[in-house]
C-alpha cells in the first residue's frame, strides 16, 4: 500500500499536487477488527451520531481490507452506516451486498464456480468437503453445498475443522480422528478445503500422523499457496495438492522499492528503525533476511491491495475535478462521494481492467496452482480461470501419482455402460445400479429408458431406436405378378368388351344391353381395375384414396346401371301395359339417369365426406418387433364399411329385379348373369369382413387386392361375356328377327296364362 501511495503522491497525473496519507492497522488475524474500524469512522476520537452523514467527515475516506472474512464481515456493517467505502482485497465471503463494498478479488460467487468447473473438468461427482469452524469456512461450505444442488455432485462427507486454541488436547484429537475415520470410509479420493490456513495447518499434522490414505486436495485461494503447510514433515504422503490462487501479477518496481525500505531502515538506525514496520511478531520480522523481505512482492494479494489503492485514487480524482491543466478542486471530500465515484471507475492497469459491478465485484481470474513434492518451483502455474467461465488447465503438468499419470476418478458408482440407465441406489444420486434398457427402448439425452416409436425397434441396451423394415407389396413379392397380371388382364378383358360393343353398337345384344348408357359402366369397371394397381407399392393418401373411395364410386355406378337396366326392362314387359303413363314420364324424362345419378351421387357424397374429414392415409401395423404393415389407415372405418354396405345393398337391388325378370325373354333375361355377379359380390364382402376379424398379418394388402379384383372379375365375366359370347359365337341369336320371335313367344305365353 505504501508503495502504491508513494507512487501516486509522485505522479504528475493522477492526483497533482495532492498527497494521500495513510493510517495502517493489524488487526491481529480475526479478535480486533472493532477499534480499527471506529478509529477510521471518528472524528479526532468520537464518533458524532446523526441522522445524517451527508457531511460528516470521518478520519479516512476509504478503507482498504482487512485481510479475512470474520473482519470483513464485521466491519463492512459498520462502514456502510455513513457509505464510507470499503474494498476487500483477500476475503472472498461476503453475505450480503453493501451499498459501499467492493472488492479487488473475485467474489465467492466466482471462487464457487470455478472449483465446480474444475470438478466437473475431471468427472468428479463424490467428493468431501471440509471447512475452517470460522466465517470464511462456514460460509464457503454451506453456499458451496446450495450452489451444487442442481448439479451431478454429491458430497459424500462435510465436516469442520475446529480450532485448536480453543479445544483441549483430547477433545481436538477426538475430532481429527472421527473426521479422518470418515473420509476412509467413504471412500472418497477427492476433498475440497474452505479454510484459512492456520485451521488446516494443525489439521494436516495429525493426518499425517493418522496415515489418512493418499487423496487429491482441492483448496481454495486462502491456503493453496501456504508454505507454511508445504512445509510441513511428510505432508506429501497426503495426496495431490492443487487448487485455485489469486491471478498474480507482478507488480513494476516493487522489489526495487523494497530492497530501498530494508536497505534504508537498517543504514539509519539497525533494527531499532526496522521495529516501525514490524508487526506483532517482531522477532521473526527484526531477524529477516532480505530473501524473505522481498517475497513480500511475490504475494499474490499485492495486487489485489495495489489496484484498490489506485481504484479509491482515481475514485478522488474525480471528485476533486482535476483536469488536464494539473489543477485540482482543494475542497472537503465526505466518503459517499467517493462510494459513487468507486462505481463509475474504469481504468486499465498493469493489463487487468480496474472496474465495479453493480454488486462492487471487479473482473476477477483465478491462477490453478499445483503442489510439487519434488524439483523446481514448489508451486507451479498448471493453468487459470476468468470469471467469463473460461477454464485452462494442464492435467499432464500434475503428477497424479497413478499408473501412466491417469487422472484418478472419484465416483461412487462407475459411469453406465452406453444404453443403460441408471437408478439411484440409496440417498445420493451419484450412487447408482446401471439396468439395460429394454428391448423396443432406447437410452434418451436425459439418461432415462424411452419407447421407441410405434414404426421403430430396437434390441437390449441400446442407445437409438432404428426404423423398422416396412412391408409392402414390392414386386419381389410372389403374389405381385400374379395380381398384376389379373389385373392389366381384366383391363383389357373390359377394353375388349368396350371395342366389341362398338363394333356392334346397333347390334340387337348391345341394345338389350343398354346401348350407349352400357359403356358408362365399361368404363367404371375399367377405372376399378386401374384402382387395384395402387395396392402396388408404398401406400400413401393418394394410393389410398384410389384404393378405397374411388373403387366403391366405380363399383356403385356397375350397380345402379345394373339394378336401374333391371328395373327397365322388367317395367317394360311387366309394368308399361298397366302404367302406361308412368312409363312414358319414365322414358320422357330419361328417368334410368336420374336415377342413376341420384344413386351414384350418394355414394359420391360419402366419399367426398370421408375425405374431406378423415381421408384414409398410410399408416402402420405391427407384424413382428422389427418391422410394420404399411396400410391404408381407414380399411374397416365407418365409412368404408358404409361403402361396403351400399354396394351390398346395390348388389341386393340387381339381384332382386334379376328374380323378378326370370320369366322375361331370354334375350332379356339376366337373372342368371346377375346372380353370378352378385354372389361372388357377396362373397367379396363376407370375406372382407373376415379378414377384418381375423389377423392375417402381412397378407392383409394381397387379400384386399384379391378381393377387389374378384368382385370386378365377377361382374365383367357374369354379366358382359355372355353378351360377348351371343355376338362372336352365336350370331343367330344377335338378330332382329330373332328377338323379335322371343318376345311374342313371350307374349302369347302371357296371353295363354292370362286365359
């Protein structure tokens, strides 16, 4: 601090012509923090209480330290009464924010965050932790323990170190001995220390003497560069030393500035002169050689109380207004107006930014320091941490005292092997049994066992699910030949059918048949055949469509033309004598197209409902753990199953008006032509519904497409080849003449019966 004064006191820059004194207290490690603290707040030894300390001046206007968490927290309440600003350059415990606290070292926030990156960094997860029965351990313990809450760490065993000033003998060994027993037992290999370094040291005495088992000791900044526990006699026999520092920076001129304060002070007046800058413990401090002096320089902490001693200079330097004219406003400072002052500064120094959050924290860094047992430095750099959460760190400098210098593990149950899940064995989640997850799940990114989906499978233990094998009718299938085949043969059975009638359009057959109006259900029949080939392939919602609602619209026009034909001509030899006008309105007003219209278009209007609400689409079925039917989602739904029982209802209509023209002249007699093609219909349909009832697996598409084809195969051969058959081959019956003679035939046979 002196020397940090002394350089701003001869700067021309900062602070003209103004000189900083200074007022220096030891407060004796933690027992007299109060007296200091109300010297610095007096007024020539008394404390003025007011209502206001706006313009109260008190004997400083800035405190610098103390240099440990119990005198840290006692004082800070008392400073911050009147906003006289304290900056903490060694303690790292804080309970509370203070309106006039900051800090030049990083914050217990920072501290815990980076000893948690550190332990994640080498998969710690079971772990001690012990601390100083102090401010410093206490606190650092219990916020430790709440800061990893949410994390994958568990603390097998904490403890406190108590102090042995104030234990007796046996009291002390007693507690050593029951922690030492514990840290065995639970089989720990890592122990994170929140304490000062005069707890520990004691403690580290009788664990050597305890032979407690070779461990990796993780400390915080308040110990871990103690030589005084380096020192110790067979300290090394404790394990691996390592754990976080204060980011040193070395500091220009100081060991110059030193090496004049020892050389000064012995030329002037020996050791009497040297006794002024003594602390309590003079002897040590008289007989000093210069080696020790100097390493004052080397504390990790000179910076800390350096950048704090200029942040409160530059703090004043604003507040007295000085310009660039070296001109300084000489006026009465009140430490509020340095506390605000504090929070604006931002200066970089010696590389390190000098600035304050809004919680009076500054950018902190950490150096992680290794303890080397043997050769060279003791205390050696192996990597750092900033507060951005930015961790460097080189294992291979650590001498792990393992078997090709493996980093050790410090679990207490080893990970899970890949798909496998774990499940907590006991109180602590880091303690668990791995369980294969089953087959048809797989292990997710949370570590849990998930199904797979319904159209994937997987085996035992496994980490990802894998599609299943879909099944479709491929045309490696044995039963995809021959279906198209049927199919692209039935195609061209009915474009025959469509040439033949043409040709003989005016033929008596073709006109018995209907005429013109037959090829309206040729044509039907040949849009259910090209149907059938969308049961080839993957399915998807046009396949599907195709599959189901157009071949029912088809099969419903060959229906209604057949049951309205029927109807026609049973009216035209039963009905048209005794309702002659009816059947005139009929043939007027082309009643067979209305009719099939109006027929048709029910069957439309079910299927354009059917996919605008719920269109069929390829879905899955299970066949086996490894793969699925691909299908048309709606097979079996309401609505194809009101399809179905339209046609049905169609095909019972043909069938019906087909019985009551059985007595009709053969040429226009299709009773046995249409019953032929209803029954295979009806055999269609309770065949379909059986495979509804029934699981016939990865048969399933093949059967649908038989089916469907059967019943178009029906009504192509049960009712057009006959026709066919008279044209080619019995073309004496394909005359007019001979119709002719069937119908008065059939005529006199009505007169007969009539008589």
């Amino acid at each position: 601090m002196r020397f940090a004064l002394d350089e701003i006191n001869n700067s021309s820059s900062l602070l003209p012509n103004i000189t900083l004194g200074y007022s220096v207290f030891d407060t004796c490690y933690m027992y007299n923090t109060i007296q200091p603290a109300l010297t610095f707040m007096s007024q020539n030894s008394v404390i003025y209480t007011e209502n206001s300390y706006i313009n109260y001046i008190p004997n400083v206007i800035s405190v610098i330290g103390p240099d440990n968490s119990d005198a840290v927290e006692t004082t800070a309440d008392f400073f911050s009464l009147m906003l006289l600003p304290q900056i903490n350059i060694f303690a790292t415990c804080r309970r509370k924010s203070l309106p006039s606290f900051f800090q030049t070292v990083p914050s217990r926030i920072v501290q815990q965050q980076a000893i948690l990156d550190i332990i994640s960094y080498f998969n710690w997860t079971w772990i001690a932790v012990l601390g100083s029965s102090d401010e410093y351990g206490i606190q650092g313990v219990h916020h430790f323990l709440n800061f990893i809450t949410d994390k994958n760490i568990c603390v097998a065993y904490k403890s406190f170190l108590p102090n042995k000033a104030l234990d007796t003998d046996t009291e002390w060994k007693d507690t050593i001995h029951h922690i030492v027993t514990n840290i065995t037992l639970t089989n720990v290999n890592v122990i994170l220390v929140f304490s000062t370094d005069t707890f520990l040291l004691n403690f580290f005495k009788d664990a050597v003497d305890l032979n407690l088992p070779s461990k990796i000791w993780l400390a915080t900044e308040t110990w871990s560069l103690s030589q005084d526990i380096y020192d110790l006699p067979n300290i090394e026999q404790l394990g691996v030393v390592f754990g976080i520092a204060l980011h040193y920076v070395k500091i220009p001129n100081f060991d110059e500035y030193l090496m004049n304060v020892y050389y000064q002070n012995r030329s002037n007046s020996g050791k009497s002169g040297l006794e002024t800058n003594c602390n309590q413990n003079c002897d040590d401090c008289l007989n000093s050689s210069l080696i020790d002096f100097l390493g004052y320089s080397e504390t990790r902490v000179s910076f800390s109380t350096y950048a704090a001693v200029y942040a409160v200079a530059h703090a004043l330097h604003n507040v007295l207004g000085c310009d660039e004219t070296l001109n300084c406003n000489k006026t009465d400072i009140y430490p509020w107006q340095i506390t605000e002052a504090l929070r604006e500064v931002n200066f970089s120094f010696l590389n390190n930014n000098i600035n304050f959050d809004q919680n009076g924290d500054s950018p902190a860094k950490y150096d992680i320091v290794y303890w080397k047992w043997s050769g060279g430095t003791p205390i050696e750099n192996v990597g750092s941490y900033n507060g951005l959460g930015n961790l460097d760190i080189n294992p291979g400098k650590i001498d792990w005292k393992t078997t090709n210098n493996v980093v050790p593990s410090s679990v207490c149950s080893a990970e899970c092997l890949p798909g496998q899940e774990k499940q907590q064995n006991g109180q602590y989640k880091c303690c668990f049994i791995c369980v294969n997850c089953a087959a048809g799940t797989y292990l997710n990114e949370n570590g849990t066992c998930e199904n797979c989906s319904t159209e994937q499978w997987s085996t035992e233990g496994s980490t990802s699910c894998f599609n299943k094998a879909k099944r479709f009718l491929t045309w490696k299938d044995s039963m995809t030949i021959p279906l198209f085949v049927v199919t692209i043969l039935g195609m061209l059975l009915n474009i025959g059918v469509m040439v033949t009638f043409t040709v003989h359009l005016s033929s008596p057959v073709v006109k018995a048949a209907g005429g013109r109006m037959c090829f309206l259900m040729l044509i039907s029949l040949t849009v259910a055949y090209i149907s059938i080939l969308a049961y080839l392939g993957e399915p998807n919602i046009i396949k599907c469509i195709v599959r189901l609602p157009i071949y029912s619209i088809a099969l419903t026009i060959c229906f209604a033309y057949i049951s309205i034909r029927s109807f026609q001509i049973v009216c035209i030899f039963k009905m048209s004598s005794k309702l002659p006008a009816t059947y005139d309105y009929w043939v007027k007003q082309n009643g067979q197209y209305i009719c099939l219209a109006i027929i048709s278009g029910v069957q439309v209007l079910i299927s354009c409902v059917w996919i605008i609400i719920n269109p069929p689409t390829a879905t899955t079925k299970e066949l086996s753990s490894e793969e699925v039917l691909m299908e048309c989602s709606q097979f079996g739904s309401v609505y194809n199953i009101l399809q179905y029982s339209y046609n049905a209802l169609l095909s019972l209509l043909c069938f019906t008006f087909a019985y009551m023209g059985k007595e009709l002249p053969k040429n226009y007699s299709e009773a046995k032509c249409i019953t032929f093609s209803m029954l295979i219909y009806f055999a269609v349909c309770i065949s379909f519904f059986t495979a509804q009832l029934i699981d016939i697996g990865e048969y399933v598409t093949p059967v649908y497409a038989g089916l469907a084809l059967l019943s178009l195969m029906g009504v192509t051969a049960g009712y057009f080849f006959p026709k066919c058959y008279i044209i080619f081959c019995r073309p004496q019956f394909n005359t007019t003449k001979h119709f002719q003679t069937t119908i008065q035939s059939y005529t006199k046979r009505g007169s007969g019966s009539t008589r």
